[in-house]
C-alpha cells in the first residue's frame, strides 16, 4: 500500500462518482497557472462538502481558508441559489484568483471573499451579522486551529456542522516532536486537546488516504450546551 494506489483509487473514485465538470477542472488549471499551492481539497473531499452542505440544508457557510476558491465552489454549489459562503484568505493574490474561478463557476452573486488574516476578519464578521452559521469548514493554518474552533462555535447555531480539514498530517498528529517541519501537527494536537474537554460540541474524527497523502478531518456538530 503507497501513495501510487491511493492517488490512483481516488482517480478511480472520482471518475465513477463524480461527473466530469470543466468548471472545476478550469478553477484548477487556473490556480496551478497562478502558481498557487496545489494543497486544495480532493475532488472526492470536496464532493463529501457539497453532500454534507446539502444534508444540513446549510445556507450560511463559513469557510476560513479559500486559496483558490476550489472547496468555496463545492460549498456554494451545496447551499444552491440561496445560499450565503463567506470565506476568509490571508494572502490578497489567492483572492483574486478565487474570486475569478467563483465568477467563472457561476457563483460569486453567493460568496463574499473576506481578504485578511481570519483572527482580524472574525471580530467583524460577528460585528456584522445576527445570521449564525449553519456550516464551517476549517482549512487554514492549521497553528489557529483551535481559535479558529472556538470562533466556528461562538458564530454557529445550535445543530450546525463544523468540519475541519488535515487533522492527522501523515501521523504527525501522533507525535509533533518527530515533525518539527510541520507546526500544523501541533495545531492539530491542541485542537483535540481543547475538544477532550470543551463543552457545546460533538466531535468525531476519521483519518483517510488519498491523492493528498494520508490525512484526516474532523466532524463537529454544535450542541449549544
Ligand atoms: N480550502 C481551500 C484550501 C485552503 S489552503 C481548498 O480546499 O480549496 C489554506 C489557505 O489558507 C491558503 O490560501 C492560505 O493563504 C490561507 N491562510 C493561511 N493563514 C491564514 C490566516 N491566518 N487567515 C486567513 N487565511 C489564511
Ligand atoms: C496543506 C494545507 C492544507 O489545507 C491541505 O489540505 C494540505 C496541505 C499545507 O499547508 O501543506
Ligand atoms: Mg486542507
């Protein structure tokens, strides 16, 4: 078993499960253009977005991390005509990258693009709003994780879904010592380290392998306890 088969599994995966879409293909092409990190979610992750979004009937979606706009399109494509994405990304070029995949993809009319560091952007996204969230998706650096898990709490409605990406980082998340190259690691640990005791959510984890490697993410329901 290697990163060979797995790449190839979701390669198989996504050819039988997922239609082809040029959209997506396009949103790729452009951020790989771009030179941006090719670090977005797999399509059969991003698929697993649009789905959970769906089941949730989320309308109100918070993404922290948007890179090139490749899981905010899964995400608005879940919430449908109707739907509210506001996602945060530090870096002003990876931006404006995604907001033109979102216009290209039909549907930046639902997704504001909030540019700055998340910590920053979050004050006024509470300021700026009485909605609560119906769905998080936790994605970007992973040190801030468990702020950015309190922030995804404290902005929710009861009953909402939080999903946060890469929380298992090769088995770092089994010992950071060994991975001193990869602060995420830590992040990681912190975060389920504050979820062991924090009350007002349900949590479980579940660890995969894929294109992407070996990773894993976590699957949060706020209980407003
Ligand atoms: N969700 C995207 C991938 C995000 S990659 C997808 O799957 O398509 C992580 C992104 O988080 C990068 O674009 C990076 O610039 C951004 N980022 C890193 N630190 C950040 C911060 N403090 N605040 C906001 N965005 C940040
Ligand atoms: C990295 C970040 C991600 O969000 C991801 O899914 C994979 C890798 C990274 O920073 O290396
Ligand atoms: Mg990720």
């Amino acid at each position: 078993m290697n990163q060979k088969v797995w790449k190839a599994v979701d390669q198989y995966l996504d050819k039988m499960l997922i239609p082809p879409d040029s959209t997506l293909k396009d949103a790729l092409a452009t951020a790989s253009k771009a030179k941006l990190p090719a670090i977005q979610v797999s399509s059969v992750e991003g698929k697993l977005l649009h789905l959970l979004v769906q089941i949730m009937g989320a309308r109100n979606i918070l993404e922290i991390g948007t890179l090139g706009g490749y899981s905010t399109i899964w995400l608005a494509r879940g919430a449908g005509p109707a739907g509210q994405v506001i996602t945060i990304e530090q870096d002003p070029r990876h931006a404006a990258v995604a907001l033109g995949n979102l216009r290209r993809a039909g549907v930046a009319d639902r997704v504001a693009v909030r540019v700055g560091a998340a910590l920053s952007v979050l004050p006024d996204i509470l300021r700026g709003s009485d909605q609560k969230f119906d769905f998080v998706f936790i994605d970007a650096d992973k040190e801030n994780d468990v702020s950015y898990m309190q922030w995804a709490i404290r902005l929710s409605r009861p009953g909402a879904m939080i999903l946060v990406d890469n929380v298992v980082r090769f088995g770092g998340v089994l010992d950071p010592d060994a991975a001193p190259e990869d602060p995420g690691a830590r992040g990681s640990r912190d975060l389920l380290e504050f979820l062991s005791t924090a009350p007002g959510i349900d949590c479980t984890a579940i660890q995969t392998v894929g294109e992407k490697g070996w990773d894993g993410f976590l699957l949060a329901v706020v209980t407003g306890d």
